[in-house]
C-alpha cells in the first residue's frame, strides 16, 4: 500500500503513514490528543476533525454523526470529518480547534 503524507496544522508536523488508515489512528501515532469519549465506535462525536485532501467518502454512518454537529462543517478547504470513521487516502492536512 502506497504511503501518504500527514501534516498536522498549525504547527505543520508531518508525518508518513500507510494509505487507508483511520485519522484517528494516525493522530494518536503522533502524539496529539484528542476527543474520543466513545473510543472509536462512531457515536460520541468528540473526534471531529478539520481535513483537507483526500479521504475515504463519507458513508452513512458518518454523514449521520457529521449531521448532528451543531458548528459548521466546512472552513475554507477543509471539512469537518470524524476521525475514527474516514480513512486517508493521498497527502492532508488535518487540524482542530484545541492544537
Ligand atoms: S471516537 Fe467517538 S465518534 Fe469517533
């Protein structure tokens, strides 16, 4: 599987990973905090992220959880993703409100 490139925002860590992995997953490699109450079983809602680039379409489960955000869910180029449903699949940029 191909490697992507991760860059955190806004202090612009990057990180390699393998193509199809969780977002989730790749934050906790890098040693970023972040909201996950329900430990990744896609229901909590804490783990949302802003992304831009290429990730994994949003499938129902998901649009379900982004559809119950109270905020927006787009900034610019960046939409807002739950990090333990959407999987990477090229180079992004991911970022929240509490790095
Ligand atoms: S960790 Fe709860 S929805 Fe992602």
């Amino acid at each position: 599987m191909s490697a992507v490139e991760v860059t955190f925002l806004p202090d612009g860590q990057r990180l390699r990973v393998p193509a199809g992995r969780r977002i989730l997953g790749v934050v906790l490699a890098a040693g970023r905090p972040i909201g996950r109450s329900c430990r990744g079983a896609g229901i909590c809602l804490a783990c949302g992220v802003w992304v831009e680039g290429p990730l994994s379409p949003v499938a129902a489960d998901e649009a379900a959880l982004i559809a119950r955000r109270s905020g927006p869910t787009a900034r610019g180029p960046a939409r807002w993703r739950i990090a333990c449903l959407a999987r990477i699949e090229g180079d992004v940029r991911i970022g929240t409100d509490y790095w």
